[in-house]
C-alpha cells in the first residue's frame, strides 16, 4: 500500500514538472523553446570606483518570447582588476579600464561593454585652493568620495579623513613659518594616526590623497608654500592620542 | 625617617628638573634620540615617512634605555620647483592635453598608482609623465651643486645645530641618519656640534650621500650600487664617496622608484640587501654612542 503511494507521487511530480516547464505569459518560452541570444543590461554604463551596479540579463527563446533566465547564468567579467561581478550579477568597479561584462546561459553568450570610471574625472578642478565642502568636515568632498571609495573599515576611514583635512588646513593656512611648523605637527600627527590604522599600507593611501588633494596649480603652489616655511625646522614625532 | 623624607622630597623635585629622565632611567643614562634628515625633493609628509621607516626598526627601546624619534626637515624647494616648471611648460605648450596636476606627485614621492590611474584612461599622457621623471633626474646635480650657497641652508643648519646641542645638554645620546642632500645639512651640523661634545655621543649612519665626506669615525656609509640618483651627482659634480652596497637593479630602471634612490622604497625595503647593511651600521654606531658628560 505504502509503495502505490509513494509511486502515484513520484508520477504526479514528473507531470507537473513536463508541464510546468515554461508555462506562464505569453513572453515566456515554450517548454520545447531553446535560447537563441541574450542581452544584458545596462548596454554601457559607467561605475565609479568602489562603487557597485546591479547588472540584468534577457534571454530571447526561439518562439521569439523573452524572459529573464531564472538559473543557469554565469556571469564574467573580461578584466577583474578593473570590474568584479558576482553570480547575480553584481558588478563592482575595482580601477580605472574598460571592461566587458558578459553573461552565459549554456551555450549562448550575451555581453555588455562597460566603461568603468576613474576616480580622477571626478576631482574638484575649481580654480580656488579651498575647493567645495558641502558637509564642512574639512575635507573637500570628492577627496571624501576618494576615501570612501577605498572601501575600508570606518576607523581607518576616519584615519584618512584626518590626515586628508589636515593636509587641507596646510595648504589653506600657512602663511608664515610658525602656523607652518603647527600644520607640519598635525599633518604628521594624522600620518601617523593612518600608520596606526592600516601600517605598511598607510602610505599607500596617504599618497593617493595627497596627490588627488594637490591636483590643481594653485593647491600645488599652496603646498610648495607651506613646505617651504615648515623647513628648516625639528620636529619631535607625534606622542599620546594621535587620532582624533 | 629623614632618608624617607629626602627621597619624597626628590620624587617631588625631578619632575621639575630638565633633566628628570636622567635620574628616571637606570644608570643614570637619558636614552637615545635618533634623528632622520631627510633627502632631495621630499615634503613633509615624505619625511615623516622616512622617520616611520627609523622608528620601525628599533620602536621605543634600545638597550633598555628609551628611544625618541626627531625629524630635522630640510628644505627641498629647488628640485620640487624645477619639476613643476617643467609640467607648467608642458602644459602650455600642449593646450588641451591636461591640467592634471596630481600627475607630478609620483615624480616628486616616487610610486607610480596616480600616474597608472591616469595613463589607464588617457594613454596619451605617459609622454607626459616620463618627461618629468627625466627632469628630475637631470636636474638633481644642479639641486645638490648649489645647496650649501642655497640662503635657505645655514639657518636650516644652525637649527639643527642647535637641537644636537639640546640632547647633548639632556644627556641624550644621539644617532643622526641622513639621506641624499640631508647629508650635506649633517656634516655641517656634526662639525658645528662636535667640539663641544666631550664624549662619543653623537654618531652618523650616512645613507645615499652626495657629499664628498662623511662623519662615522671609520668612513662607513650606505649607497646603493643602482642609486642612478647619486650615479647622476657623481658623473656631474666628481668627487661623491662611491657607492657600496648592492642594489635591486629592476627597482632602479623604474622611475617609479625615484631611480632606485628613495629612502623608504629602496633603502628601508626589506626585500634588498640595503636595509640589513643600514641596519648593521646603526646598530654598531648605537652600541659605540656614549652618555653625553656634563
């Protein structure tokens, strides 16, 4: 009795499945349809760095119905030290390039040409030293966007955007060797506060945003400036509470 | 009960004194301070770097006496100057090509991330970023030629003097490590200070010297064999103490690496024979330093 049983479910499971294969809208395939191309979207795009983009993929059956292939996608990207995605199609912008995303259902290809932007085009390019700072924590805001874009933890971020806003308050307000020499200790306190957060890594990033922060004649004559009258000075290496 | 008082009455005093460390510290010895001068072209971010790079090495305690970390920042306006004379030229020259001044910071620091970000976008700009490499490198014998007439330069020494003389008077024994033009800002420091020095308290690890001279009582010093840096210094200016110590030849044709001549990339890399040579030489000249007399 118990194996009739068993045999009638197994057989109404085998129905339901031939059936149900493909059965829905008038968009979606027949169950005997095959994919004959898929489109993913966006067709081009741009991402900024660190930043992350849900990409989508069509498919197109030979009855001529599309749909969004529910399994067997594999997603790749053409070049993953500019572009990661992951298996739903997450793509994530890793460093300037351009970079193909493509999507497969078993033997059909679809792919998508995407332009991942760098973080360069996006600097403040304003003809004054100080920059825009909406959010007025001392740091211009695309060097914010810089950080955040590192995508690291929130006290090594916190690190950075020291050391950003005080290299700000250098090339803002050192017109002479004494406020120099108070702007050298604090930039050195915020470097050492970054060492302290990330170690050999540090001046990876310090370098980085100082070069980004210096990207205009007038910042780079600011800090020529303040160079020049924090020379010619001693200074002791930052002690105690070095993050603020 | 008067020796319990006496003692109070010191624990009460020291603090005041300018030279409470000394009495603090076991055998009456104020510790060590070792000083980092540093090189061509280099800011203050840059310098502080290179007394991260000291301070790595021996942290907090050296021969259970303490150890503090001082940076005389030597100005470095010449080199960085030329280096943006040139991206200006460059600039107006070729209108429309770009006004990214961020490019010249690799140049100036060595490393090339900003520069790669750059070229990965627009290629047309590695013409840009290779003409300033090569204006700084050509450029870096005139820098060193003219520094000591530089009106910039004895004030600089004169403030340095004067700190050697602070730790001497605070019983400090002291290391001083200097590299590329901080050599030069050594020598006429040491000269300035040592008359007054009555015991072997002040010591010199010289690394990557233009100088013809240097300061350790035994002639030794660290220069890269592929420091192109200081290969540049001696073809122009002659007489330059040679180099010594083997150097990595691939980092030095990449001018990412400032010519294989930047203190914390090449010669505080520990994937180089450099550091361990820089290393043994501090370590004799630490274990040689004496306890400043008063």
């Amino acid at each position: 009795m118990l194996y009739r049983l068993w045999f009638v479910i197994v057989l109404s499971l085998t129905l339901y499945v031939v059936s149900g294969c493909g059965n829905g809208s008038g968009k979606s395939g027949t169950p005997t349809a095959a994919v004959t191309s898929i489109t993913v979207s966006p067709g081009s795009t741009t991402i900024l760095m660190g930043k992350q983009q849900q990409f989508s993929a069509t498919a197109t059956y030979s009855d001529g119905s599309t749909k969004s292939p529910s399994t067997g996608t594999i997603w790749s990207s053409s070049n993953t030290a500019v572009a990661t995605v992951d298996g739903s199609g997450l793509v994530k912008g890793v460093a300037p390039g351009n970079v193909t995303i493509s999507v497969a259902v078993g033997s059909v290809n679809g792919t998508s040409s995407t332009k991942v932007e760098t973080v360069l085009a996006t600097l403040d390019r304003s003809t004054d030293v100080a920059g825009l700072d909406k959010d007025n924590n001392g740091v211009r805001d695309d060097i914010d966007q810089v950080i955040a874009g590192f995508g690291l933890t929130a006290s090594q971020t916190k690190a950075l955007t020291q050391f950003a806003a005080a290299l700000q308050v250098a090339i803002l307000s050192s017109p002479d060797r004494s406020s120099a020499y108070a702007n050298a200790m604090e930039l050195h306190r915020g470097q050492e506060c970054v060492f302290s957060q990330l170690t050999a890594d540090s001046t990876k990033y310090t370098k980085q945003i100082k070069a980004f922060t210096l990207n205009t004649q007038p910042r780079v004559m600011a800090f020529v400036g303040f160079s020049h009258n924090a020379s010619g000075a001693v200074y002791p290496q930052p002690t105690g509470t070095i993050c603020k | 009960m008067l020796k319990r008082l006496s003692a109070l009455t010191v624990s009460v005093l020291l603090p005041l004194s300018p030279l409470s460390s000394v009495a603090q510290t076991p055998g009456g010895a104020s510790g060590y301070v070792i000083v980092y001068i540093n090189g061509l072209s280099t800011d203050p971010i840059g310098a502080q770097d290179g007394l991260d790079a000291l301070s790595a090495l021996y942290a907090a305690q050296y021969n259970n006496q303490p150890v503090s970390y001082t940076l005389f920042y030597t100005p470095t306006d010449g080199l960085t100057q030329d280096v943006i004379n040139a991206f200006a030229q460059r600039v107006q020259s070729t209108p429309g090509l770009t006004d990214r001044w961020e490019l010249i910071w690799d140049t100036l620091d060595g490393g090339g991330t900003v520069s790669d970000l750059a070229i990965a976008e627009n290629p047309s700009l590695s013409s840009l970023v290779s003409d300033l490499k090569t204006t700084f490198l050509n450029d870096v014998s005139s820098n060193v030629k003219n520094l000591t007439s530089n009106k910039e330069f004895q004030p600089a020494v004169d403030q340095f003097t004067s700190a050697l003389t602070t730790y001497y008077t605070q019983q400090k024994k002291t290391l001083g490590v200097a590299h590329s033009q901080g050599n030069v800002y050594l020598n006429a420091a040491y000269d300035a200070v040592k008359p007054q020095l009555k015991t072997d308290s002040l010591r010199t690890v010289q690394v990557a010297t233009p100088a013809a001279t240097v300061r350790d009582p035994q002639g030794r010093y660290v220069t890269s064999t592929t420091d192109l840096v200081i290969q540049a210094v001696a073809l122009a200016l002659g007489n330059v103490e040679p180099a010594n110590t083997d150097g990595p030849i691939l980092a030095a044709l990449s001018s990412d690496t400032g010519y294989g001549h930047k203190f914390v990339d090449i010669y505080m890399n520990p994937n180089y024979k450099l550091l361990p040579a820089i290393k043994a030489l501090a370590d004799s000249n630490l274990q040689a330093l004496q306890t400043p007399a008063p």
